[in-house]
C-alpha cells in the first residue's frame, strides 16, 4: 500500500556495545535520532543489533565453558517487548519522527531459557507496531533461538506504506518471498550479521549484496540492507586462534550496508567493511509501480490456477488450559506487548488476505 510519494530511507552499519544491552539502546538510540534530524522517514538496524549476535558458534564447540558463558550472558541482555529498552527505542522514535526496524535477541517476559531473533517494528509517533521474528534459526543460532511464531510472519503497515522485513538467510526463501509480495511492500529490510563463517562461500558484504539485488527486483521495492560489522571487543570473546582474528578484521569480510532500488540497482553503498555510520538515499515510489507493472509477482505475472501459497499466521501453543469451562492458550497471552496476534495473511488461489484469526 502506497501512503506517500517519496521518502528518505536510511540504513545503519555498526557494530553492537558487544553482549550490553543498555550501552547498546544507548548506541541505536543516538543513530535513530540522527536520521530522524536528517529528514529519515525510516531507519533500519543490523540483525540481532540488540545485544549482538552469537557469533562465537563459529570458532567454539557449543558445549564449552566460553560457549555457555556467552548463551547465559546473550540471555540476561536480552529485550523483552515490552521494556525499558524498548520504551527508550519508542521515545527516540518519537523525537526523530521516524520509523524503527531493529534487530534484536527477544525473550518472553517472565520467562527463562527461550530467545527469538527479532525484528521489531517501532512507528513515528514511538509506537510498537509488530514484530518479525526469524522462523529457522541459520547453524549456531539454533543453539539459542527459538524458531520464530507463525503469527509473526508477515508485513506491517508504516507511515510510508506497507514495510517488510526478513532477516539474513531468509531474504533467499522464495516462498517467504512469495508472502510478502501479495502485501505490495513500498520497502523491505534484510538484515545481516556482522559475518558468516570462514568455511562459508563468500562473505556477509558479497552475500548480502547479491541477495538485496535479488530480493529487491522480487519484491519491486526498495531494500534497505543493513550489515552489521565486528568490534574488537566481539574478537577477543570469540576469536580463538590468529587465524580468527585475522578473518574477522579482514574489511572484505563484514559491511556492505547498501540501499537498493525496485530493479535492482545499488542507489547507496555499499559502505566499507568495519565502516561506522548511516547511508540514505531518497526515493520516488512511483518505481515500485513502474516495476510491477512489468513483474507482479502476486498478480498479473503469476497464475494462481497452477501456483499456490497458503501461510498459515495461527499462533501455536505447547500448553492450553482450562477455566470455567473457557480454553486459555499461553501462546497468546505470553505475546501482550502490543504484539497480540496479527491479521492471518494467507494467499489463496485468489491471493486473497482474510480477517484476523480471532474472527474481527
């Protein structure tokens, strides 16, 4: 959906107050109110921007002492939504009159043991507006993170107009893809790590450009691409030989932060490997409907009649009780932070989006 003309699109690469949730709040705070004094209509973060991401997988057998001593630590810095980290990340919204999409490591409130790679959706005017919690954990992160929610797959309408997010591995997932283009986004945020292992082909800046492009000429919208980059305090925890460290200070190996435009073209960045700062880049949305005119994916240029999506948004729940005769479903009530359920978004043969689960 299409609320404005034009917007001014910003993209954070920078590294997290590594495992410190306040100094880090601190940190994404300072950033969203500087775009929003540079005219930012929208600003993205890193993945697991909040406290940073867990990494050390890559260099460290899970079991070791180093390994859960980070885990344990990952998880009392973690964000509940709601919180006071979220309240100052509203209340930098607000000031800078912009729209938030953050990475962060989400814990239940009132809960002990479970993480869930998120990314949070904060309006202008500072208020929750959803979130996206990644649904298949990437190699060690499963060590940690929960699989994301089925009733949080799905866009979220901004002040600019529809805006989607996924996170690192999943901007390759085509039907997630496929999901997200029935709801006509005007600008999706892939969100990156700091790297990815030294045994993987290609590093986080080659992968994540090659992949904003692509997901960018998908979706005929804007992709902001916001990479995260490696702190020397992140190196010495994770780091264990020379040869780590090496890797991990290598400039061709982390950033790439770009925005890109609905064909595919680089309109800004990609910035530098373990360069701080924001990028941003003025857009006309009119480039979206050029691009789909040419390629809609969830219509003129698909036949539902032989290709089908359906996506199911239906909270699950490992626990249901009884009382007085009425069923609870802790799924529900553990998700109350102006995050209940969202609108079930599934597409059909008609590519249809039917009401919310809950009948309204």
């Amino acid at each position: 959906m299409l609320t404005q003309q034009t917007a001014k699109l910003a993209a954070v690469q920078a590294s997290s107050v590594w495992l410190d949730r306040e100094a880090t709040v601190v940190k994404a705070c300072r950033l969203i109110r500087e775009a929003g004094a540079a005219g930012a209509d929208i600003i993205a973060f890193p993945e697991n921007f909040i406290p940073g991401h867990p990494l050390w997988f890559h260099y460290r057998p899970w079991g070791s002492p180093e390994c859960v001593k980070m885990s344990v630590r990952l998880f009392k810095e973690a964000v509940e939504i709601p919180s006071d980290a979220v309240d100052a990340l509203c209340e930098a919204a607000a000031v800078g009159h912009i729209g938030v999409v953050i990475g962060l490591t989400e814990r239940i409130p009132n809960t002990l043991g479970t993480l869930y790679n998120t990314q949070l959706f904060i309006s202008s005017t500072g208020q929750i507006i959803g979130k996206h919690q990644k649904l298949v954990a990437t190699l060690g992160e499963r060590l940690v993170h929960a699989p994301g929610g089925p009733e949080t797959q799905r866009t979220f309408p901004m002040g600019l107009g529809t805006v989607s997010a996924l996170i690192c591995g999943e901007n390759s997932n085509p039907l997630a893809l496929g999901m997200i283009s029935a709801s006509y986004p005007v600008v999706h945020v892939a969100s990156w790590p700091a790297h990815v292992s030294a045994n993987a082909n290609g590093g986080v800046r080659e992968r994540s450009l090659l992949v904003s492009r692509s997901t960018a000429h998908m979706l005929s919208c804007f992709v902001i691409s916001s990479c995260s980059v490696n702190s020397e305090e992140m190196i010495a925890d994770v780091a264990v030989t020379e040869a780590d460290k090496s890797f991990l200070r290598d400039p061709l190996q982390t950033g790439g932060t770009c925005i890109v435009n609905p064909h595919g073209q680089v309109i800004a960045g990609p910035m530098e490997g373990n360069e701080e700062g924001i990028i941003y880049a003025d857009v006309d949305f009119d480039v979206c409907i050029r691009s789909r005119l040419m390629l809609d994916m969830a219509g003129h240029y698909n036949r539902s009649d032989v290709y089908q999506l359906r996506v199911n948004n239906v909270p699950s729940s490992l626990v249901s009780t009884s009382l007085s005769g009425t069923a609870i479903d802790h799924a529900w009530a553990l998700d109350d932070g102006g995050n209940t359920p969202q609108p079930s978004v599934a597409i059909e043969t008609g590519l249809t989006v039917p009401s919310r689960v809950d009948g309204s």
